[in-house]
C-alpha cells in the first residue's frame, strides 16, 4: 500500500522533470556537434538514460494519482 | 576523410553557435553535477518509500554517468584536472587529523566508557544498572 505523494515530493518530481529534459536535450547538442568519439559515445548513451529517467518520474506521478486526496487536508 | 566531414559539420554548426563542443560538454557535467545534488536533497526529503526509492536510484545512475563523463573528457583532454597535493600538506593533514581522532576517542572513553562496555556485554551482565541515563540507548 502507497502513502500518498506530499506536495513537496511532487515538486522535486516535476523539477526533476524539467533537468532530466533539458539534459537531453543538452547531450543531442553534444552529440550534433561532438567530433570525439568517446564524448559522441557517452552522451548518446546519456539520452537514453535522461528519457528513462524521465519516464520513470511521470511514472510515479501516474501511480501516485488515484491516491492523492481531492480536498486540502 | 570521415574526419574531415565531421570537421566541416562541426565548423558549419560552430558558425551558428557561440558554444564549441568542450563549452557544451562542459554544461552537461555542470548540470549532471548539478542534478545529483538536487536528486539526494530530494531523497533525503521525501516521506513516500517509494518516492525515495526512485530518487535514491536516479541519483545513483546520475553520479556513475557524471564519473562516465567526466572520464571522456578526461581522455579527450578536455579537463583540466587540479593539480597534486603537496607531499607535506598530506603530512600536515594526517598529523592534525591523527591528534583529532585521539582526543575524540579519549572523550567518548571518558563519558560513555562504562556504557560502551556495558553495551558490548548486554544481555550478558542484566544486573549491572547504569550510573546515569545515556541517550544513546534510546
């Protein structure tokens, strides 16, 4: 059985969010760019991992919700 | 010949951008840096086991693909690295540290001796009570 999120968890989920995007965004820039193979190489592996982090935050909000109380308590 | 393509994508894309490949490589380790910092503070502020949990395992992959990076950069000499501590300084360091660990170790014998050793005997020796209440048995 789940407790449910607090308000405060859920912002550092959704901020979280927002660095997991901009950080795959940021490794497409590298990789666009990148002319080293080992830079190239690690940041394409780094989006991947960016968006599975990401999935992995909206999961937990997705989870979270039939739970999460309807009124302030 | 692969190269030379690569060299004239990467001058072509360097004439639209202010930002060479070591600036924008540089901005994801400051974030990824960053990001673990911000995932163990909300780690450490979560109440939910399951949030927790998540956080605790984000900021784990964070760290290695930091410690991932900053090695091909490394490889690619595109960080300069602090130099060594001096010999002496390490010296100095350990002395004082040395004196430090003794005073504690003198102390905690000193407040809590007759506790350590009864808590390393407990259950053995019951009947002994103890002189004074210690808040390290609660």
């Amino acid at each position: 059985m789940i407790q449910p999120m607090t308000a405060k968890e859920l912002e550092y989920v959704a901020d979280s969010m927002s660095n997991e995007d901009l950080l795959m965004k940021q490794c497409a820039a590298v990789v666009a760019v990148s002319t080293t193979p080992a830079i190239r190489e690690c940041c394409s592996q780094m989006i991947q991992m960016h968006q599975q982090h990401y999935d992995s935050l909206m999961h937990a909000i997705q989870h979270h919700q039939q739970i999460a109380p309807t009124q302030p308590q | 010949m692969q190269q030379q393509q690569q060299q004239q994508q990467q001058q072509a894309q360097q004439s639209q951008s202010i930002l060479n490949e070591e600036d924008l490589v540089s901005t994801v380790l400051a974030d990824l840096k960053r990001v673990v910092r911000e995932y163990a503070t909300a780690a450490t502020e979560s109440t939910c086991p399951d949030i927790r949990q998540l956080f605790t395992k984000l900021l784990h992959n964070t760290l290695s693909a930091q410690g991932q990076l900053f090695q091909a950069m490394q490889q690619s000499n595109m960080y300069n690295a602090a130099s060594p501590a001096l010999r002496q300084e390490l010296d100095k360091q350990m002395q004082q540290y040395q004196q430090t660990a003794q005073k504690t170790r003198q102390l905690l014998q000193q407040k809590l001796g007759g506790a350590l050793q009864q808590n390393a005997m407990i259950g053995a020796m019951n009947q002994q009570s103890p002189q004074q209440q210690q808040p390290i048995y609660m």
